[in-house]
C-alpha cells in the first residue's frame, strides 16, 4: 500500500485512509472515490485529497481483521466487523471472560497497525456483551504480515475466550491456633466477604473443616478433601514465609505451589496451589479489612483457567474499555463464531515442552544461541516447528542464559518457565514443563530444542500417533529400530516422563511400557539429528 496525493478530477477509485465526513454524511476508511463522490468534493471546493493505493500481496483491513479474531476468538466468542471499521469480539455464552493483561500487551506489541483492547479480565459477561475491540488501521496491511502475527500466536492457547460457570465443589479450613470467640468471629467475617465476593461464580461450599494450626493436621484436612475443586483455607495469622505452617502443610499435598505470594503489602500471604484438578487457595489474613478486588480477579482466574502462570499474579491491571456495550444484531453484519480445528470433540489435546535450559557442556559453549548462516539461533528453528505445529500450549524451559533466550522469544505468545534447578539435570526441566501443562492437555511431546531439523509435520504425525482414549500411550520417532526424540507421553505417564538418550532401546521406562508405544520409523537419520557435540555445531553453523 502506498499513499498519494490525488487531485480531484483524477481521484476516482482512490481509496480513502481515513474516514471523512461530508454534509453529514461518513465516508469510512477503504471506501472507493465515486464519480458522485467527485463532484460533491468539488462542490466543496476540496481541490485534492490523500488516499492509498493498495500492492501485490495487500489484504483490506477488514479481511485483515477477520483473519486476527478467528485466531484469538475461543470459546463463547464470536466476531463482527461493522459499518464502522471496528471489529469487536462478542460473547455468544454467558460466563466468565477469560484474557491475560500481559499477553495482550504482548500482543499489541507485534505490529503498530493492529490494536487489541478488551475488557476487565474475569468479568462476568451475558451473551452479546462485547468483550473486545480489534482495529486494523491503515485500509491495507501486507499479507505477510498478518501472516506473522497469526504465527506468533500460534504456540498457545486462544487470547480470549468465556469460560462456562459450572458448580465447583468447594470447601472452607479453619486451622485453629487460639479456637476462642474472636478467633471465630475473624472466620466468619472473612467467609462472609468470600461468600458475597463469589456468590455469581458457582462455588457450591458443601464442607467446612476445623483443624489445628500444625503442618500435618493442614496436610491431613487437604487430603480428607478428595472430591473438592476448591479449596480454601483461612489462616488465623499472617503467613510470613514459605517454611511458615501453612505452606509447609500445602507443600506435603499438592502438586504444585503456583505462587508463594502476592506484591501487595496488606495482602503478600495470598498463596495459591494445585495438586491435579483441585485448586488450593490462601486467603489473605487481611482480606476481611483489605480492598481484595485484585485477588478476587486471580482467584477466578485460576479457577477458570486453561493454564495457570503464577506470572499474572504481577500482571493484573485495570482493563482499557468498560463493558457497558451490547451488541445488536442485524443482517448485514452477523456475528462469526470461528471453527477451530483443534477443538473438535475426538480430537487429542496436545501441548509441547521445549528443554532449552541446558549449558551445552559437550559443546563447550551455549549451543543453543549458535547461529546459522541467517542469523538464526539454533533453539528458534526447534520452538517455530512446534509453533507451526498442532501442539499447544507450548512451553519453553529456561535456565542457562535465560535472559538472551528470553529476548529472542519475548514477542511469541508462548509459556516461558525459568527452571531455577536447571544445574541438576535435564528432568528437573522436564518436571517443571509437566507441572506447568493444563489439566485439559491429553499428553505433551517432550522436544530438546537442540534438534533443528524436526518439522511442524514431524509433530503433528506424534500427535496423529497419539490416541487419547487409551489410558497409557507413548508415541515416538525411529531409525532402524533405535528409538529417539521427540517423545509424546500421555498425561497418565507423566510421572514417568524422560528424554530418550541414544541407547533408547535400552531404556527401562520404555521397556517397562512397551506395551503401549507408538513407533513412526523414518528414513533419513539426520531427521532426529540432535547437537550435542562442538563438531556437529559447526556443520550446523556453516550450513
């Protein structure tokens, strides 16, 4: 696209950059100069005008836009472009709006033409609520540009989406160190507030537990909670480190400690943990006192959440529009839910981990950020297969040179997770990518990001293997027999997960579950090709 100045006489079929009004009446952006047109700009005596004149490989903006909300639009969502240019994203199911600040920051960092602006996160929205705003804003946009924003979005799950609310069983502890009458009554003016704050949500509070203030009795009560998606736990003091009772009492039952603490000072003790589909939360000892707004969003947020990243607990910020608008419908402008492929009801949902925290000791040197003859660090080739790929969530393990791989990817709307343990060994990244992979994912391919010449193609005939209706499954690439990365597990064996070194065959977890791997036999051996030595990089380099 490129802009011109067109005299009038010669501005027929000009396409305007911007909207115009005239005599009351708009002329939208992209809309064709007419003959008609002509004349009333002379009547005007508008002697002139700026307009654009689209190129090979320019898509309108409205395409443009429609292109953009198909990838972003999850569930309960649909789309319109109107009369006005704006596209908004529009709830087709009551429920909770489900968005990420920080990845829509991210996102509007990708190109200066394209903006996203969307409501409160975690609000509860009716159907025909618009949630979002897209502007593409020049009347054309490169192809290819569009082309790399729906790329980068590709590793995860959709950027917007409206959760269904469904009753969660849930459940209140009371650890008691004092067990007297103003003791009590602090409880019961927290529940009171939960209760309120979360009576719309579908918290169906069916038990409460009284317990002592010690670390195995906190443990027990946690474990006596067998059929709870909520668990909530009221602490009679403020906690004021991880090794206080309380943590130390979730540490011995859940999985997973999603967040120590919040960055508030009235409200630091705010802890959340999961152990499978259970989520654990400790509410603030303030939080009866406490303006909580912020916490109460989290909460939802891991409640409702695909995927929970203890890295939006800093980034939870107020929204850009008010949800005050409905939409009404009309004919010339239906709303489009989008057909996501990945969403179809037999399908397999896949995510993938790619270890890139190891310090390449073999190499001498961070093999990862070695660069190709295009300047390309050898990680980047891994990570955009499995982006092109049909896997997601995508989760990218750091450790050694954490930051410089994070700046390559800090613009891919991927999972980044820091392993701070990465010195003990390549299974504590794979331990932290499995504790991270939703709930909702039937398995996740495990990917060393040193193997550059896997494809989008390789993966997806992992997961075409994989086949979520049998119990256990492990699906694997081969050469002659000799069996080798990447490896797709399905979530049952999660606790089995490993890499595959080069005597793979003799492998006793593979041995151990033979019975149920999948084997996709290759041709070429330099297919599974993984770096490893100083000798193989320089061929890399240099090819």
């Amino acid at each position: 696209m490129r802009y011109e100045n067109f005299v009038i006489n010669q501005a027929i079929g000009a396409i305007l950059a911007n909207d115009m009004v005239i005599d009351g009446k708009i002329y939208r952006k992209g809309h064709a100069i007419t003959q008609e047109d002509k004349q009333l700009l002379k009547s005007k005596d508008i002697t002139g005008i700026c307009a654009v004149v689209p190129e090979n490989n320019d898509i309108d903006f409205k395409t443009a836009q429609n292109q953009i909300s198909a990838q972003i639009s999850g569930k309960g969502l649909g789309f319109v472009t109107q009369n006005d240019g704006i596209c908004k994203i529009i709830a087709i199911d009551d429920g909770l709006f489900m968005a990420d600040i920080d990845r829509i920051n991210k996102f509007n960092r990708f190109n200066d033409n394209v903006v996203l602006n969307i409501i409160n996160p975690y609000s509860i929205v009716k159907k025909d609520d618009v949630v979002a705003v897209l502007e593409v804003i020049p009347p054309f946009i490169k192809e290819e540009e569009i082309d790399d924003i729906i790329f980068r979005l590709s590793g995860n799950f959709c950027l917007l989406s409206v959760a269904k609310i469904s009753e969660k069983k849930s459940v209140f502890i009371y650890p008691h160190l004092l067990n007297d009458d103003n003791e009590n009554m602090y409880f019961t003016s927290v529940v009171m507030k939960l209760l309120t704050n979360f009576n719309n949500i579908g918290l169906n509070f069916s038990r409460e537990i009284n317990t002592k203030y010690d670390e195995d009795s906190i443990s027990n009560a946690l474990y006596s909670c067998k059929d709870a998606e909520a668990i909530f736990i009221l602490s009679p003091l403020k906690t004021s480190s991880e090794k206080d009772v309380i943590p130390q009492g979730i540490e011995k039952y859940a999985d997973r400690i999603i967040s120590h603490k919040y960055p508030n000072v009235e409200l630091s003790d705010f802890i959340v943990a999961q152990k499978g589909n259970t989520k654990v939360f400790v509410i603030p000892h303030a939080y009866d006192i406490a303006e909580t707004e912020n916490i109460d969003k989290l909460i939802k947020y891991v409640l409702f959440g695909d995927y929970i990243d203890g890295n939006v607990f800093e980034n939870i910020k107020p929204s850009v529009i008010s949800k005050t608008e409905s939409y009404f419908y009309d004919e010339n402008n239906k709303v489009i839910s989008p057909d996501k492929k990945h969403q179809t009801k037999n399908s397999s949902s896949v995510g993938a981990i790619i270890l890139a925290a190891g310090q390449g000791r073999r190499c001498k040197t961070n093999k990862l950020l070695a660069e190709d003859k295009n300047g390309e660090p050898l990680f980047m080739k891994t990570l955009k297969a499995a982006i092109a790929s049909d896997a997601k969530p995508i989760f990218v393990i750091t450790g050694h040179n954490h930051d410089e791989i994070e700046e390559y990817i800090k613009d891919y709307d991927i999972n980044i997770v820091y392993n701070r343990t990465y010195e003990s060994g390549v299974q504590s990244s794979i331990s932290a990518g499995i504790k991270s992979m939703p709930t909702s994912c039937d398995g996740a391919i495990i990917l060393p990001a040193d193997m550059p010449n896997i494809t989008a193609q390789d993966l997806n005939k992992l997961i075409a293997k994989f086949d979520n209706n049998d119990e256990k499954s492990i699906c694997v690439f081969s050469y002659k027999g000799i069996k080798s990365n990447p490896i797709l597990w399905s979530k049952s064996l999660y606790s089995k997960a490993q890499i595959i070194p080069e005597n793979a065959h003799m492998r006793p977890v593979l041995i151990e579950h033979n019975d149920y791997i999948k084997t996709i036999e290759v041709k070429d051996k330099d297919k599974l090709l993984d770096i490893n030595f100083l000798s193989q990089l320089k061929e890399y380099c240099e090819s």
